[in-house]
C-alpha cells in the first residue's frame, strides 16, 4: 500500500449527455487561480472532469458511507474519481501527500474529509492556486475560508442537543465524565463545547469529575472508561464523542457493574448506535447525515461545472436527536425512527 493510499483511481465512460453538459460550458472562467478569493475556473469539457475524494480512516463506518456517497454521486454524473484516505484518526500526513497527488494529476476538484484543520490548509491553498476546486466534509478546515466551502453537521448544535437531554433527566448529585478524541479536531470540539452549553456548565465546573481523550474508537473508549471508573468510581453521566466510544465506554460500566447507574449521551446516528439507544446502552445520540454531505458537494462540483457557479460558506446537513426518553421542548425521533434512517451497517 502507497503511503498515499491511492487506492484505486476508477475510469467511467461519460455518457453522450454527460459530456454534451460539461461541454457546453467551454472555456468559461470564473476569475482565475484557486487562491482565496479568486477561485478556480471550471474544467474545459474537451477532457471531462476529475475529481479527488479524499477521506479519514475508513475503519469507521461513517466515513465510509460518507466516501460511497460521494463516490456513487461522481459517477453518476460521469465523472473519473480518485480516492485516497487517512490511515488512521489524526493521519493528516497521508491526506496530505494524497491532496498532492491529486495536484500532479490535475484532477478538478477535491472532496476532502481533514484529519487536522489547520495542517491541511497549506497543502489545499497550493491546491486552489493549481485551479482546483476544493471543498471538505465533516468539518471545517481553520479558517474555514480555506476551503471553498464545506458541507458538515453544526456540531455544536449536535453536542448541545445531547446536553440539554441530559439536563433534562434531572440526574441527582449528576458526576459527569468526559470522552473526548483531539480537541484540535474541529467536531470534536464543537461537540465538546455544545455538550458544555447544553448542560448548562463549563470546562471547570465542580460537576465534572473526569476526563480522558480518546481514538474515538470501541477500544480506546473501552480503556478510557475503565481508568476513569477506577478513579471515580461513582460517575452517573457520559458524554462520548462519538457511538463507538461510547460502545467500549459501557463494556467497561458493565464490567464494573454499574450497567443501569450511568447514563451514556454520544453523537453519531449510525445503524449500530441507534440499536445501543434501543437497547438503553446509550440514552440519546445525535443522527448526522454523511450520505447527505457527499452528494452536497458533489452537487455544488456538477453546479460550478454547469456554469461556473463557484459554492462558499459552511453548510449544514442537519441533525436529529434520537432516544426512547424524550424530553419535554426538546425535539428527538424514536430509536425506530432512527433504525429507518440510519446510515452504516
């Protein structure tokens, strides 16, 4: 395996319709290099169009449904796709050479998920000066502006959502612990900090009484949680960063236990942690949707290969609380709603 993990670059044959589309544009441009500001021109027809997906580690399911969506959307409009991805979480030196073999490729355009929002800027500003389009998923690069635009869940809001359910089961004497992934990661600290103002507290309040950074990952989470309990052994609320950590978290409650005496709050929506909602292993989750951020920005790709139309800002592809213990004023879904919309295996 290349240390680019360019796995596989796919040639589709464009459709007479297709290419009669993409033709149809010529030459125009639309001011220029990529940098910032300026932007990229749309791609001459006579060579069809490229594009780069670049993703986190694809050990996680979310970021698997999110690169086969955006992957089945390319294709659908006929377009040759390159795809690349981290080895693990926080591998921006993978994505980093990736988005440079997509340069050397003269790709145009890159869907770009960033293990790091600041590392990556330098790599995707040379990028837009190369005259590709450059859009990320799931998070913001720092400055946002740095990419075109970006298409990813507010996860903010999602972490206040969990907060403020968590509020409102009015725990007694509430002891709250932490599982965190990077919070240089920009999700992960947005779902840091909106868990924080859900509840009501800051990062120094007497209510937290532990806190550990983990792989957002089954086993990390499982690890974090049993040194955790081992300190503070009388935790009675968890916040996680994601479902998988907060699967390992409850091995680690359960095996202590504690299963029933510790409610467990996360973020995610996939098919496996709604069932844990169901199955009253975690309390509440946040659904998000990454088949909705991939086609998202390959919509916005196929508008500016039309007519040049160039997309900006960050875009929200929403979010839904789900649980089985609704909270009065707070909006939320069913964990049988949840199991009909939810993504992953």
């Amino acid at each position: 395996m290349r240390t680019v993990r360019a796995r596989r670059i796919r040639t589709v044959r464009v459709g007479a319709s297709a290419l009669a589309a993409v033709c149809a544009i010529g030459l125009a441009a639309c001011g220029g290099p990529g940098g910032v500001g300026t932007g990229p021109s749309p791609p001459a027809g006579s060579r069809g169009v490229t594009i780069g997906i670049v993703e986190l580690n694809l050990t996680n399911p979310f970021f698997v449904t999110l690169e086969n969506a955006t992957e089945r959307a390319a294709k659908a409009n006929g377009w040759k796709v390159i795809t690349a991805a981290a080895k693990v979480p926080g591998d921006y030196a993978t994505q980093v050479a990736a988005v440079e073999d997509m340069i050397t490729n003269k790709v145009d355009a890159i869907v770009l998920t960033p293990a790091n929002s600041t590392a990556l800027v330098p790599v995707v500003q040379k990028a837009r000066d190369a005259g590709i389009l450059v859009l990320t998923t799931n998070g913001t690069l720092d400055p946002a502006d740095a990419a075109e635009a970006t298409y990813t869940t507010d996860n903010f809001a999602a972490g206040k959502l969990i907060g403020s359910w968590a509020k409102g089961q009015k725990i007694s004497d509430p002891r709250i612990a932490l599982l965190d992934f990077d919070l240089s990661d920009g999700p992960s600290r947005g779902r840091h900090n909106g868990f924080l103002a859900g509840y009501g507290i800051t990062n120094d309040s007497p209510l937290i009484k532990g806190r550990a950074l983990t792989g957002g990952t089954v086993d990390t989470g499982q690890t974090a949680m049993e040194n955790l309990l081992a300190a503070h052994p009388d935790i009675n609320l968890l916040y996680t960063i994601n479902e998988p950590t907060a699967r390992g978290a409850y091995t680690a409650i359960a095996d202590k236990g504690l299963a029933g005496k510790v409610t467990v709050v996360s973020v995610d929506g996939a098919c496996a942690g709604v069932r844990n909602v169901k199955a009253g292993i975690i309390g509440a989750t946040v659904m998000q949707y990454p088949r909705k951020m991939g086609t998202m920005a390959v919509d916005a790709i196929a508008k500016f290969v039309q007519d040049g139309t160039r997309p900006s800002g960050v875009v929200d592809s929403g979010t839904t609380l789900i649980t089985d213990k609704p909270v009065t004023g707070l909006p939320s879904k069913t964990s049988a709603w949840g199991l009909d919309h939810c993504w992953g295996p």
